[in-house]
C-alpha cells in the first residue's frame, strides 16, 4: 500500500508540473507595457554590451495559489524586453536561458507567512521564504530568478547566500511591472537602495509612480557591469572583495556592510 501512495504522488506531481508547463506555454493574456523615455536610456558609447543569460524557474504547486505562479512564457518574456530597456543604459542585456517548471518547497510554512504578512518574526519569514524554492535546477555559474504568485512581502527579494531571485506576480501592495523586475536584477548586480529620485534602486516614494524609477547613475553602471562580467551575481557583503580586487573603479564600492538582501519597492 505504501509503494502505491508513494507512486501515486509522484503521478500527482508529475501531472501538476506538467499541466502548469502547458498553461504557461499556451496561454495568451495581456502584455505588460513601459514607456521609456529613449533619450534617457541609450548606453554610453564607451560600454560595450554585456550579456547575462538568466533561467526563469516558474513554481507550480496544487497545493499553494500563493506559490503558484500564473502568468505564461510570453508575459515574462516580455517583461524582460521591458527591463532590458531600462538596462540598456548600462549596456547590460538579459538573456532568457530557458524556462524550468518546478514544484516548491513548504507550501503550507510559505501560506502561513504570507497570511500572517508584516507580523511574522523577520528571521522566521526570510528563512522560510528563501527555503521556498528549489536549487537543484539552477543554472551554475549564471544567474536565476524564480517567480511565484505573491510575495510575502515587497514584490521581490535578492538573496546573495542562495545567488537568486524570488518574485512574485503579487505582492502587498502591488502587481509586478518591469521597473520591479529591473529592480530585483540589480540587487543581484551589487546594487543596494538609494534615496536618489527616480533611480532605479529607490525604495517607495511618495508620489512616484514605480514605473518611472529607470534611472541609474554612472557609479551604479560601474557597479553593475563590475559583477556581471565576473559571471556570477552578487555574492553577498562577506565576499565582495573578491570580486572587486580586479575592479577598475574601486571607488564606487562604498559601505560594503549594507544589507542587499532587501525587499523591492
């Protein structure tokens, strides 16, 4: 009876990653749109263009409506075409690897924290929120970003220890646009927040619009295009120096101990 359950779920599990890859791949809904102002993007004629290649892992899960992720292939897809407009100030390209459907771990601890939302122990929430997703498929070295259907909290989080991206299609108090996108890749290029207006890596500003922070300054292009040419996201606090003793510009590292573990927006 046991060897009967146990291939019975693995059945379930199968067919739920399965129907959820169909979904994705077949599915036609609205794409998200960004005007960006050309004359503030165009990259410095003195960068050449760096690109990363990034794998979209995609959760699915019966078991979770805030774990599983509902937009299709096209919609991401065509959010990165936005976010690589705003990175094109920097010369920094994202290149879609491929797309991998995954089953995550703790539904039931990851629902938990949500419902509970800002009144869960911090250390409690970030902990379960980053055992949520899976890293055996990961593209190693590279970088990979996973989306779910909402976020505990913020819209997005970058956590240097696991070296990926998790992002929600929801969150608290808002739906992903490409400028969050854009955001969350820059804190896996080294980029913590900045009070500057407008920026790319501010947080929430009263009466800015998250769809219009796209700029980013000549220090965080520096920084950005530092990490992306060593080939792997940012590594955390505790090893940046690694990556930046072969840096040209080692001026623009300033206060290493900030936290880049940081919700978005």
């Amino acid at each position: 009876m046991n060897s009967d359950f146990a291939v019975l779920m693995v059945l379930l599990l199968t067919l739920t990653i399965s129907a959820c890859q169909t979904t994705h791949q077949s599915a036609k809904l609205s794409q998200p749109t960004l005007t960006v102002p050309d004359d503030r993007l165009d990259p410095s004629p003195d960068f050449e263009e760096i690109v990363i290649p990034i794998r979209v892992h995609i959760l699915c899960s019966a078991e979770s409506k805030h774990l599983n992720f509902t937009c299709t292939d096209a919609e991401i897809t065509a959010w990165f075409e936005q976010a690589n407009t705003i990175w094109r100030t920097a010369a920094i390209h994202w290149d879609i690897e491929s797309f991998v459907y995954e089953e995550p771990n703790n539904p039931a601890d990851f629902d938990q924290i949500v419902e509970l939302g800002r009144d869960a122990d911090p250390e409690e929430r970030r902990s379960i929120v980053h055992s949520t997703y899976p890293l055996d498929q990961k593209l190693t070295p590279g970088w990979n970003i996973f989306f779910i259907n909402r976020m505990a909290f913020g819209n997005g989080v970058y956590s240097a220890k696991n070296g990926s991206i998790l992002i929600g299609e929801n969150g608290p108090d808002s739906e992903l646009n490409p400028s969050i996108l854009a955001h969350e890749l820059g804190h896996s290029l080294g980029l913590r927040h900045t009070p500057e207006r407008y920026n790319l890596m501010a947080k929430r500003q009263p009466g800015i619009d998250p769809k219009d922070k796209i700029r980013l300054n000549l220090e965080q292009i520096e920084r950005a295009r530092t990490i992306a040419t060593s080939g792997n996201p940012f590594p955390g606090r505790d090893n940046e120096s690694r990556i930046l003793s072969d840096a040209r510009e080692m001026d623009c590292w300033e206060n290493p101990r900030t936290d880049y573990a940081q919700e978005a927006f």
